[in-house]
C-alpha cells in the first residue's frame, strides 16, 4: 500500500500588523486549495483539515529556533535589502482615521501629483480610502518598507474627469462613511450621521455643469468602498504607476515630508 502524502500548513500572524497578516491569510487560503486540488488530482482523499494559531511575541525570543531561523536566513536578507532603503524622513508620525487624519492628507495630496504623469495639470481633488492606509507613517526616518505597508496593494493612480453634479454626489459617498482622505483643496462639512451640510474645492462650491478632475486609485474609480459616484465619471487616464511607488517617489523628491490637520473634513 503507497504511503499517502500529509500536507501541513504553518501560519505565523505578525503582532499588530494588519497588513502582512493579510497577506500570510491569503497564501493560507490559496495554499489550501492547492493542497486540496492536488491530493484530488492524486486520487487521494482528504480525510481531515486542522490549523493552529501561533502568537508571535516576545515571549518566544527566550528560545529560538536554530532550525527556524536557518530556514528563513536566505529570504530575510533579500527582505531586508528590499524594505530597508532610506527615502528620506518625516516630521511627524501618521495614522490614518476619520473623518480626517494626518496620513489621509498627505496620500490624497500624493495623488494629485502622482496624477500629472498623465500629462494633465494637478487634479482638482485627490482622493484615497482610510481602509487602503493599512500602517502608519513613522516620524523620522522613512524606508521602503514604511511606505509598501502603508499601501500594500496593488493599486495604480488613475485621474477621472467627472461633471459637477456627480462630484458633489461623491462628497455625499464620502459624507456617508463619515470622511475619507481628502487633498489639501477640499473643505468638507458633515453632520454627525453621514450627511453632507458643505463642501468646496479650490474656495469655491462646486458648480454641476462643470468638469473636475479627481486623482484617486482604480480600486475606488470602479465604485468600491462606497464611492460609487465614481463610476460615473466621463473619463478615465490610466497613469499606469502603483499608489505605493508614487508615494516613494514622492518622499524621495521632497526628501522631509509633513502633514497637518487643516479641517479639511469637520463634522458639525
């Protein structure tokens, strides 16, 4: 009788780091299909799937592993000589939040000049999710790898041409989820139950017979996240530059970058 293959699956959850554990989930998923349609493929049969969840902490430094570490020795260094190249700094440290928040400006400001590898002038608006921000900017030093945890999808920088009557539509989108990242030309105010009271671009209301333009990310611009106004818009440039590479190249021209909280979205 041939002796039947076991399949075993480790998953390692990094502490507070959302992000990466996406990422290790999604392997784990794929990672069971696999293994299931192989051993189908075999004519095997499944006969039982189990997981456990280990806690990485500081708790487990009292024994490492030799094995373990030898194990991932090789990949590290390639990690590492990918994520630790210095971009430049930052004065503050960053979070991201509703209905306005210090990395939600500075990324919907990156999208408007991320928008002009189009060839267009800087967007009327720039435009970015507070669920796509998955890590906080650090204050000081900015690495490589500050900025692909930041935005690990992905997701590429596009630039939407849309008729005023639909853009004041999407400040409703964004009014409704209490506040998205704004760039600095927007003034937005909401009531404490997603309605939209105000909003101005550039100082001045928004006129519907007009043409606007609003650099944002794909994801978004197919009317995920509830911004479905966007899925109205005329027209569409493809920058073909992913959000995390404009960000990098953002820090890396300025060199010190900076945010404030400026009201850009208030909730009255």
């Amino acid at each position: 009788m041939s002796k039947r293959p076991k399949y075993y699956i480790i998953m390692t959850l990094l502490r507070n780091n959302y992000a990466m554990n996406r990422l290790i989930l999604l392997f784990i998923f794929h990672a069971s299909l696999f293994s299931l349609h192989y051993a189908q493929a075999q004519q095997y049969k499944v006969r039982s799937f189990c997981w456990e969840r280990v806690e990485v902490t500081s708790r487990l430094d009292a024994k490492p592993s030799a094995e373990a570490a030898a194990l991932v020795a090789p990949y590290k260094a390639s990690v590492d000589s990918m994520m630790a190249p210095v971009l430049g700094l930052s004065r503050v440290a960053m979070s991201a939040g509703r209905p306005e928040s210090l990395l939600g400006n500075w990324a919907a400001d990156v999208m408007v000049e991320g928008g002009t590898a189009t060839g267009l002038e800087p967007a009327d608006m720039g435009l970015v999710n507070v669920g796509g921000l998955r890590n906080n900017m650090p204050e000081g030093i900015v690495r490589r790898g500050d900025i692909m945890l930041i935005s690990p999808f992905e997701n590429r920088v596009v630039v939407l041409e849309m008729k005023g009557s639909d853009v004041l539509e999407l400040m409703q989108n964004i009014a409704a989820v209490r506040g998205e990242g704004v760039s600095s030309s927007v003034r937005m105010e909401i009531s404490a139950d997603g309605r939209l009271l105000s909003c101005t671009i550039g100082g001045k209301e928004i006129d519907p017979h007009r043409t606007y333009t609003i650099a944002t990310i794909d994801y978004l611009a197919e009317g995920n996240d509830r911004m479905t106004a966007l899925k109205k818009a005329l027209k569409r440039h493809e920058t073909g530059n992913l959000a995390r590479d404009v960000m990098m190249e953002y820090v890396l021209k300025h060199r010190v970058i900076d945010s404030k909280l400026e009201g850009r979205i208030v909730i009255k």
